[in-house]
C-alpha cells in the first residue's frame, strides 16, 4: 500500500507544481503584454474644451442714439456670461443662434454685431469670431482645430 500512496503523493506533488508553474507563466506573459502594448496604444488626447474669453453684441452701436427713454448700455463683455453659458463644456465647436433675448439688447433700435474671442484647451493661441450686423438670428459656429 505504501508504493500506492507515495504514487498518489508524487502525482499530486507534480500536479500543483505543473499548476503553480503554468499560474507563474501566465503572469509573466501578461505583464510582457501589457509593457509591449501600453507604449504602443496612442494615448487618448485630452478633450479640446473652448473656454469663451471675451463677447461683445453690439458694439457697433456704442455711439447709437436710442429712443427717449432708453439707454445705450453697450459695453466691451456685455455677452460674455451668455455665450460662455451658451458653450460651456462644448468639444472641439459650439453652434448656437444669436439671440437678442439671451444676449439682451444693449442698444436698442441699432442693428447689433458680435464679436467672440475664445481659447482652446489645447493650444494658447486665442480665436475670434466677428458677425456683421444685424447678428440676431444669425448662426454663429466656433471652433478649435483638430489635430
């Protein structure tokens, strides 16, 4: 019984080690996998976020008498917080309408143009963007390049 039993101790003997050995190597080729392949995968770019700097709607009028009664509010900024509301977190464009209702009408009576300037997440160079008078209604689209 004894040549049964140190029979049956050898195998298991040599099956754990074949089993330890084959989790070893299989570890090993993952780490080798994962250092060859992770150098060689392009790194996914970070989002290319447009960050509105600075909009005007209307400056062109900053001269424009209004109506009795009315007041000529155009100033440099005025669209700003708007626009920046318009295209925040936009990727790589940002498309919209030019609005009097969400820009406000700083000169009433006087048709408005808008100037945009913007940065890209990417690069530093600033971008802008000028639509002739009458903007409102117009639609605007502005963009950071893709590379």
């Amino acid at each position: 019984m004894r040549s049964g039993s140190s029979t049956l101790l050898k195998i298991t003997g040599l099956l754990g080690v074949t089993l330890v050995s084959f989790w070893i190597a299989l570890r090993i080729f993952d780490y080798w996998d994962r250092s060859t392949t992770d150098s060689a995968r392009p790194v996914p770019s970070a989002p290319n976020i447009i960050h509105i700097t600075e909009a005007t709607y209307g400056l062109n009028c900053r001269g424009f008498t209004v109506a009795p009664g009315q007041v000529n509010r155009v100033k440099e900024g005025n669209a700003t917080a708007p626009i920046a509301r318009l295209c925040e977190s936009a990727i790589e464009d940002c498309s919209f309408i030019a609005d009097v209702r969400e820009l406000g009408d700083p000169a009433p009576g006087c048709p408005k143009d808008l100037s945009i300037a913007w940065r890209c997440s990417r690069d530093d160079e600033p971008h802008r963007l000028h639509v002739a008078e009458e903007a409102h209604s117009k639609r605007v689209k502005i963009m950071c390049s893709t590379w």
